[in-house]
C-alpha cells in the first residue's frame, strides 16, 4: 500500500506562517536598498539582519499576525531588552497601542484552512518584493 502523505501538525503550519510573515513584515519596511530601521532605537540593519518585534506579545493569536502590531526590531532591543515595549508603545502612539492592547485580551483561534490562507496571502505579497 501507498504511504499517505501526513498532513501537517498545527504547530508547523503555525511556524510556517511565522517565517512568512516575519519576512513579510521586514521586507515590506525595508528601504530601496534592504535596510529597516528597528524601532524602538532607530538604528539600520538589512532586512536580513533585523527581526520582527511583537509589540502585544505572539502568545495572543489575536494579534499575532496583525501589521500593525508587528514591526523591525533588532535583535538587543527585541530579546536581549524583551521587546522595549514603553518605546515600541511610543512607536505606535496612545491610540493604536490601546487598541491592540484591546485586541489582545480577545481569545481568537484559528482554523487550520484560515493559517493556510494567511501563509499563501503573505507568500504571494513577499513575492513581489524578490
């Protein structure tokens, strides 16, 4: 008998969609040249170089993929400074910042076809970047 092919598990289906719109969100903010600016210290680095920062943690699928929650961020301020949040919130501004951190406290999960929509919806917009 043929072996079927496994379907993926939830959690790589959800890394997937991490990878993919990590990449989207640094290419999309990226200068002509490949370059981000993180920020919450306002320092460059190429696209390849620089990290999507989360200002409402990706612990709340509410707004774990949303782009206005998502932004460059170097690696210092993103890990090693846990997201600089008073600056990433400045960033953002008062109203957007309390909105998403309404957003946040709301309990969202996502069906398996909704995940593998936004992972074909971000590879075709990272597509037009490359």
């Amino acid at each position: 008998m043929p072996k079927t092919a496994k379907k993926p598990t939830r959690s790589k289906i959800v890394k997937k969609l991490d990878v993919v719109f990590s990449k989207y969100i640094r290419l999309s903010n990226a200068d002509k040249n490949g370059y981000c600016t993180c920020v919450t210290c306002n320092r460059k680095y190429h696209h390849t170089k620089i990290q999507a920062g989360h200002f409402m943690s990706r612990k709340h699928y509410s707004t774990r993929w949303l782009e206005d929650n998502v932004k460059p961020q170097c690696y210092g301020c993103n890990v090693m400074s846990q997201g600089k949040q008073f600056l990433f919130s400045k960033y953002l501004g008062d109203k957007l910042s309390d909105e998403l951190y309404n957003k946040s406290k709301e309990v969202t999960k996502f069906t398996i076809d909704e995940l593998q929509d936004m992972i074909s919806d971000y590879s075709e917009r990272v597509k037009k970047f490359l």
